[in-house]
C-alpha cells in the first residue's frame, strides 16, 4: 500500500458538534486511516457552535494574515486548531465572524439556509485550499463530504491555473444524507464570475439545489464514495452514468473503511515519495 496523504475537507465532525451521521464518519474515518499510516490533514468550517474554550481551540500563528476577496470585500481567513485526543487528530477551523459566527451549524435549525449560504460556500472552499498550500504541504488526495465542500472542485481547477501547487491531487466526493430544502439564497454564480469561473463552472454550478451541486462536485471529482444508505439515488445513479469510480455503502464500519482505504489507492496509483 501506498502511504499517501489525504486531505478531507469535512462539513462537520463529533465531538465538535452533534452526532449524526455525516460528524461520525468525519471523526472516526480519518482517524483510522491515520492508523493505517496515511498522513492526514482535516478541516471544517468554525461554526458559532463550536465553543473554543471547551474544546480549547487556538489560532495559528503561522497561517495568519491571509485575507480573501469575496464579491468584491476582502475577508479575513483565520485558521484555528483543535485536537481530538483519543485519536491524536488535529482538526484544522476555517473562521471568519461574518460568515460562521452567528451559525451553529450548516443549516438553522429548521432545515433552511441563512441569507449568506452561497459565500460563506465560496469562502469555505477557498479558505481550505488556501491554507493548505501556506501550510505547504500537498495532499495525493482530497476526500470532501457534505454540501458545505462543494465548491473545493471549482478552486482546486482554479488555483491550479495560477499555481500547481494541487497537480496531480485526485478528488472523491463522499455522498451522504445531508440535502438541505430548496436553494442556496444569493446570487452564487455572479459571485462566481469575480473569481475566474469560467463558462463551464457556471453551467455546472448554475443549479443550487442540494442536488444540482452534488452532480457539479461529482462532474469534477475522479471518485465517488457512497456514505450512507440513504444518499439520492439519482446522484448514486448519475455518477455511475457519468462513469466516475463508485465505492459502494458498506454497513459494517471497519470492513468501509478498509474499503475505502484500498480505493484511495485504486485513485492515486503508485506513490515513491
């Protein structure tokens, strides 16, 4: 087995919030392929939920003053760590008090999205890659799951037309049971055009519906992982039809895990560094 390193870029993870399905998958993947031996990187947005003192988050220093331009207003990037002991995980918080401080999670608490859901979307995914390439440290893969991530296709092609620092990183999106109602509020594919989209990512992303950016994140992903039984299986369906390498959903944890770990390798092929 190739070594590798895995970078999962996560909407949420346990214990830093609740339990569901998507948060325990978050937590307990990595870690296992952690113990596997793959080198691991993860990050997830800094939602006003997430109490710094409780779980004793810091900044980092070394990352900090990064700003992104985001329709037009620089926003500043703050990058916190946390650490899950009993794994010995670091979890990298993408911050900002504008778009995360008055959210405790993806979604209010009835179902639908807060006013500024298509930036805080831009953000997110750019903030990640960000300051993945300032930490310098170039992953063979990215493993993103939950609709918050959708948007890691679209700058990894466009940071990668300005710097290669990604060429070569594969992408799977992990599909869960995670849609949220109706559509993302705003105007997502004019604040798409300031930062370089071109004619096809706006065609792919012009549907912001839950599913019409799962079928745009599945277009520029190479793999596709099925979490949990209950994804659409319109999705499952048109990956398979737009001939992307499917994993299937696996009830038993350790026997998925070590599934996916074999088809991260099927993906990345040989690795000598």
């Amino acid at each position: 087995m190739a070594k590798g390193r895995i970078l999962f870029v996560n909407q949420e993870i346990t214990p830093f919030v609740e339990e569901n399905e998507l948060s325990v998958m978050g937590r307990y993947l990595p870690a296992k392929l952690q113990e596997m031996g793959r080198e691991i990187r993860v990050f997830m947005p800094r939602y006003g939920g997430v109490s710094e003192r409780k779980h004793q988050l810091h900044e980092v220093i070394r990352l900090s003053g990064l700003n992104l331009i985001i329709n037009n207003c620089d926003r500043q990037l703050i990058i916190k760590v946390g650490s899950i002991q009993q794994a010995r995980l670091q979890v990298y918080f993408i911050d900002n008090e504008d778009y995360f401080g008055g959210c405790k999670g993806p979604t209010e608490a009835d179902g639908t999205l807060a006013p500024m859901a298509d930036e805080r979307l831009l953000f997110f995914g750019r903030g990640t890659l960000e300051a993945v390439r300032k930490l310098a440290w170039q992953p063979h893969l990215i493993n993103f799951m939950g609709w918050s991530a959708a948007m890691i296709p679209f700058y990894l092609r466009r940071i990668n037309k300005e710097n290669a620092f990604f060429s070569g990183t594969k992408m799977v999106i992990t599909l869960m049971d995670d849609a949220f109602r109706g559509s993302i509020p705003g105007d997502l594919e004019r604040k798409m055009k300031t930062d370089s989209a071109t004619a096809k990512d706006l065609r792919l992303y012009g549907d912001t519906t839950y599913r019409g950016l799962m079928k745009a994140a599945i277009t520029y992903s190479q793999g596709v992982i099925i979490g949990s039984p209950n994804v659409d299986p319109e999705l499952v369906a048109f990956a398979k039809e737009n001939k992307r390498s499917v994993l299937d959903y696996c009830a038993d944890r350790d026997e998925f895990y070590s599934s996916i770990n074999k088809f991260y390798d099927s993906l990345i092929g040989r690795i000598d560094n």
